[in-house]
C-alpha cells in the first residue's frame, strides 16, 4: 500500500476528494494531512475522516524558509509518503525540500499549464479573454508551477464569468481530476490524464 501524505493551507477541498478517492481497492492511503496554517479548515475535515493531521506554522520561523523547510521534512518523514500532495498548500519550496522527495510530489494549480502560473490564475484568464480555463496535476519540481504536466481538466468561460464564478466552475473539476491522477501515478504510470 503506497502512502500518501497531503500538504493544505485552507478549506482541504482537494485533500478530501484526495482522501474520500483512498479506500477500497485503490493502492494507496492517506497517511498524513499537513497544515501550514493553524486552524486551517481542513485540519478538521482530516480529523474526522480519522487521518492524522499535524501543523508546522511557518509564521514560527520568520525570515528562515530553511528552518521551516526543515520542521515540515522531519514530520513528514516520520509519516514515511511515497508520495506528497500539494493541495492548496500556498507556500513556495525551495529546491533543498523538492530535491528530498524528488519525482514524489504532486500539485494541482488552477489554471490550464503552462498559463498562469502563480497566483490570480481565474482573474488572468478573464483579462486576456480566454475562451477557456480549467487546472492541471502536474509533478513539483524546482521551476515553480512547471514540473511535467500529468492530467488537464478544461471548463468554458462563460458570459459574465467574475473570478469567483469561474473559480466555482473550476473546483468541481479539480476534485475529479487530482484523485484521477493520483491513481495512476501511484501505480507509476504518469499518462496524462484529460477531462472531461
Ligand atoms: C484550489 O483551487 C487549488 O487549485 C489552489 O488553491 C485552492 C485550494 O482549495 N491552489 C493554488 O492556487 C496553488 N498555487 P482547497 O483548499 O479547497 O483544496
């Protein structure tokens, strides 16, 4: 049984499609969820599906990224992953956290890649006039938001779409595809996955 662990800094939306995605047959178990963020709503969510949660505050470091960097290693290590999601984790790692778990670390981002990398994605996608958005699973490596690519999912822009709507649009989509793309790759096959 491959373990997974998930790192969160909000509601846990995609930890719980990732989470709920892990029973039954499938080949791997959420072992940990992890929060950057005290009392961030996930934490809860985690909890009462029974997975061990843990919080490493990065405001407990200030101005030492490596300290911090080095608090999150030691505890995920004890949780022994094979693989680490990043969902909705909004701290940028530095190359020494990718390169410990190298080719293990996942992340969804709501955009279709290689656009908008970064923050703003919906907003972006509304000012340059895209007739369509969506989010991507792709591999974390040194180059923020551009590790290979492993699974796409596209919606419409629709008349009148605000960022928050087409954010709304988008998140249902981000539930199915990380669990999609998970199952793969924890089987090791990284053929991209395409939805719908
Ligand atoms: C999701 O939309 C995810 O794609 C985005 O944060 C949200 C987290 O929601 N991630 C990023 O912007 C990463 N740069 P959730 O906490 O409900 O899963």
């Amino acid at each position: 049984m491959k373990r997974v662990a998930i790192l969160i800094s909000g509601s846990g939306s995609n930890m719980v499609a990732l989470a709920d995605s892990m029973t039954g047959d499938h080949p791997a178990r959420p072992v940990l969820v992890l929060s950057n963020v005290p009392g961030a709503g996930g934490l809860a969510k985690a909890e009462a599906r029974g997975i061990d949660t843990a919080v490493v505050d990065h405001k407990a470091y200030p101005g030492d990224r490596e300290a911090f960097e080095a608090a999150l290693i030691e505890r995920l290590d004890a949780a022994a992953p094979d693989v680490i999601c990043l969902a909705g984790f909004m701290r940028i790692l530095t190359p020494r956290f990718i390169n410990h778990y190298a080719g293990r670390i996942l992340n969804i981002h709501p955009s279709l890649l290689p656009k908008y990398k970064g923050l703003d994605t919906h907003a972006r996608a509304l000012s340059a006039g895209d007739a369509e958005a969506g989010c991507s699973v792709h591999e974390v490596t040194a180059e923020l938001d551009g590790g290979p690519i492993l699974g796409q999912a596209r919606v419409p822009v629709e008349p009148g779409d605000t960022a928050e709507t087409l954010a709304a649009r988008v998140l249902p989509m981000e539930h199915r595809l990380y669990p999609a793309v998970l199952a793969r790759f924890v089987t090791g096959d990284r053929t991209p996955v395409a939805l719908p």
